[in-house]
C-alpha cells in the first residue's frame, strides 16, 4: 500500500464471483439479542437470515413464496377458492343445524 492503492485480500476474484459463490452455497447469519434490566427481560430479538439462490432455497427446503398470496397469483387463487368453500361449508353447517332443531 505505499503506492497509494489500497490492496484486496481477495485476489483475483470479482465482487460476481465472490456473489455467485455466496448465492450457490448459501450463508446462514443468526443472532440473538436480549435485554435485561436487574435481572428482567425487556426484550428479546431473534435474528436468522439466509441468503441463497432460489435454487438453493428450494434444494434445502425453502419455498415459502410459492405459497404467500402476496407473492404468488396461484396462491392467491387457491386462497380465495378456500374462502368461498369456506363459506359454502359454513352455509350447509347451518341449514343441517336447522334441519335437526326442525326434527328434534
């Protein structure tokens, strides 16, 4: 460094390939944060993040996305198709209800 550049420990590897590596392995940063006062918690924060491919998350068995409605039209679909079976089962609950109160 006495010519003035700053040197790299990283040599001969570009800020892709060192991204491509994380992203093909993976990298798991967990921590965990509390905070006491004479002995009583205040709080307490858990932190556990992943960073991967998609590919990856899903060879590990992470697929959460597929189904969030917010993320997915399918699981949006699939959501509402619940919602009005939902209500259909609620509605035939209620008119065997009366059915029995009629009978009995």
């Amino acid at each position: 460094m006495a010519d003035g550049r700053m040197e790299h420990s990283v040599h001969g590897a570009t800020l892709a390939d060192i991204l491509e590596r994380i992203l093909d392995n993976g990298v798991v940063i967990a921590g965990d944060i509390t905070i006491c006062l004479v002995g009583v918690e205040l709080l307490s924060i858990r932190l556990r993040l992943l960073i991967a491919s998609v590919e990856k998350a899903v060879a590990i068995g992470i697929n959460w996305w597929e189904s969030d409605p917010a993320l997915s039209s399918q699981a949006r679909n699939m959501a509402e198709q619940n919602r009005v079976l939902q209500e259909r089962l609620d509605r035939l609950e209620t008119l065997i209800a009366r059915g029995q109160e009629q009978l009995g």
